[in-house]
C-alpha cells in the first residue's frame, strides 16, 4: 500500500518530487505509527462492511478501526462481532493483501480480544491490531495481557492503540499519576503499542462541552491542556515517546457560521476558488486549521469518522518542498557537530543540533507521505485527493 497510490503515475509525478513510499502491514512500527495518517473509524455493525472497507481503501484510506465500542448501542455487541468475523472472512477470501488498508478493532473488554482472534480464524492476518478504550494503568493491563496471550495462535504480530479518553487524565487532581501510570504501561509493552490516539470527544463530556465546527480543540483550554500535558509526558523525541495522533473532527455538513472563514484566499487562485468555497461550506476550514495545530503541538495523524475528512489529513501531511530542503541540510552528515546555517529558500535559520529532533521526523513524514515538488502546496494536493472523498 502507499499513500497516494489511487492517482495515476503521470499525476503523482507532476505533484512530488519524491512519491511517497510503498509500505506492508509487516513494516516497522516507527512507519506504521506515521502512516496511519487519517484514520477512518466504522461501526463494526454496518452491513456491508468489508465492501466499505474496499471502497474507502481504493479510495485513499490507509487505516481503519472497526468499532465495537460507543459507535454502536449496548445492545448490538454481539451482532457487531458476528458482523466483523463474517466480513473479515469475506475480506480474507476475495481481496489481496495489498489492497486493504491497515485494520483496527476498538473493542469494549479485555476478553474481546482471544476471543476475537480465536473466531478470526484464518482471517486474523488481515487484522493489525486493536484499539483500546478509556486506557489507564488499572484499565489498560488487562488488555496487553490479553493480547499477548494470543502470541502462539498468531503468525504475526498485533499492536495496540490506546485511546487516552478518561476522566482521571482531564482532571487536575489525578492528571498527572493517571499520565505517569500510562507511561509505566505502555513503556513496559512498547513493542505493542502502535500509538497513542485522543479521546477528546470524551474529555468534552466530563465537563458538558462541545466545540463548535468554527473552533478547534485548540481553543477549548481544558482540552488543550490535557493535549499538551500528554505530548509532555508521553510524545517526547527523545527516544521515550510514542506516536500522539490528533483528535476527531466531528463536522462534515454545513453549519450556520459566527465567526469568518479560516481559509486565506490567496492559495485558493482560479479555478481553485470553488475549492475554498466548498471547504468553507463544509466546515473544512476548521478542520484544516486544526491538521496544522496538531502537528504545531506535536501531534500526527488523525482519527476520522467520515471519509471526507481524509484528502485533507493527507494533503497536509505531505512534506513541503521547502521543509525537506531544511531537513536534508540539518542531517547532512559534516554537521553533526552542530552549528546555524541559513536555509536553501534563505528565509530562515536552521540550527542543527536544536531542529534535528524536528529533521529525523520530517524523514519519516517523507517516506511515507513524499515530498511536493518546488512550488506544489496543500491546494494542489487537496484538489487531487478529492476522488478519495464521498
């Protein structure tokens, strides 16, 4: 699978200087947890789920979570799971490998998780992993242990990732033990864990919240707190951290707006005007603004619940033309002593030892998501990764 890989190769090489890579379910993590990118989540009670499944992955989609969790009521759990098997087993007799996305299930229990894979059967090798719900210490050991002790049924193995959605990390009071907590956790297992995703949905609930399609989680400052204290403890490039993926953007039909449109006119030129237009109908603007706060505070990737938020979480993850030129000459190898240099654009200053943390992660963005060509921004990109949309 690649990222980008539905458009034709005439396409993909008027836009990237370099394509963005072919990658396999068996990849290392560190470039699984980047190339997660958007990750569409679906009720695992959906009827035609592994025709969903092809479509969204023909489509552009490079991960999914099939949920058993609270996108479907109490009462429908055991249909969901007979959905996914029966589906999984579909999946497993009519579609390669290589055209399905990366495939999650969120489920509920710890006992899910043998249970699942003993009902797989065969099919389990076109599973990557589960997501774990409202994850703390107490909470989150039994789901390892679970996992784990499938490790002699499985040919492969399978990852986790913790949702960071309880009330015990949005409180003050308990914030920072419940984060130290989750750090012991998944230190202790971090051969497992993919990466950490955001319940912010969850957190706006403890307190009877919701942010509005013209504000980001950014702007709600409990939630934003909570943000930075996760990538604080848990996100650090110091070798200790793991992978945070962004928060859910809950918006995708039209809104009556209070406040301007956050989408500058002067990238949007032509015929591209209709695209700004059609974004700010459809509340994509603040989804935009949001895809660049994550990455501002230290986030990647994005958990997704409709297939049109995806050509955006993409478009802006592919590596600029400019800040590959800034990566490439703070990892050249004669500056491993350090130094300032002004960048190739000469806008800039590219401090070696301080920005290499930020180059080597700019690498693996690259890899995975390419880098644009010399004067190709998100406009271009997002116009062409619009048939992954719907």
């Amino acid at each position: 699978m690649r990222h980008f890989g539905y458009l034709s190769p005439e396409v993909r090489q008027g836009l990237f200087h370099r394509e963005p890579a072919e990658f396999t379910p068996d990849a290392p993590a560190g470039t699984l947890a980047v190339a997660l990118g958007a990750t569409l989540y679906t009720p695992a009670t959906r009827p035609n789920l592994a025709d969903a499944i092809v479509k969204q992955a023909g489509r552009g989609v490079v991960s999914m979570v099939v949920c058993l969790e609270d996108s479907i009521d109490d009462s429908e759990v055991a249909q969901g799971e007979e959905n996914l098997v029966r589906h999984f087993a579909a999946l497993d007799a009519r579609v390669p490998a290589a055209e399905l996305p990366l495939l999650f299930i969120r489920v509920r229990t710890a006992e899910q998780i043998p249970d699942l894979v003993r009902r797989l059967g065969p099919a389990v090798r076109r599973l990557s992993g589960f997501v774990l719900p409202k994850f703390t210490e107490e909470r989150g050991v039994p789901f390892l242990e679970a996992l784990t002790s499938c490790d002699l049924e499985l040919e492969r193995r399978l990852y986790v990732m913790p949702v960071l959605e309880s009330p015990e990390l949005l409180h003050l009071e308990t914030r920072a033990e419940t984060l130290g907590g989750i750090a012991r956790t998944v230190d202790k297992y971090r051969d497992r864990v993919l990466a950490l995703r955001l319940g912010v949905t969850d957190f706006c609930s403890a307190y009877g919240l919701r942010r509005a399609p013209d504000m980001t989680a950014y702007d709600v400052q409990l939630v934003a707190s909570v943000i930075a204290d996760v990538v604080n403890v848990l996100g650090r490039a110091d070798g200790t951290g793991f992978t945070v993926t962004g928060p859910v953007w809950e918006y995708f039909k039209p809104h009556e707006r209070m406040f301007k449109p956050q989408l500058r006119r002067s990238p949007f030129t032509g015929e591209a005007e209709a695209l700004r237009t059609a974004l700010i109908e459809h509340d994509m603007d603040g989804l935009l603004r949001e895809i660049e706060l994550d990455r501002a505070n230290g986030l990647q990737g994005k958990t997704c619940i409709h297939p049109t938020h995806v050509a955006p979480v993409h478009a802006l993850s592919v590596v600029s033309h400019e800040e590959f030129s800034d990566a490439v000459d703070i990892l050249q190898p004669q500056r491993e002593g350090g130094g300032v240099l002004r960048s190739a654009y000469t806008n800039k200053m590219n401090e070696v030892k301080p920005h290499r943390a930020w180059a080597e992660r700019t690498m693996l963005r690259a890899e995975v998501f390419g880098v644009a060509r010399e004067g190709v921004g998100f406009v271009e990109l997002l116009s062409a990764g619009l048939p992954a949309t719907g």
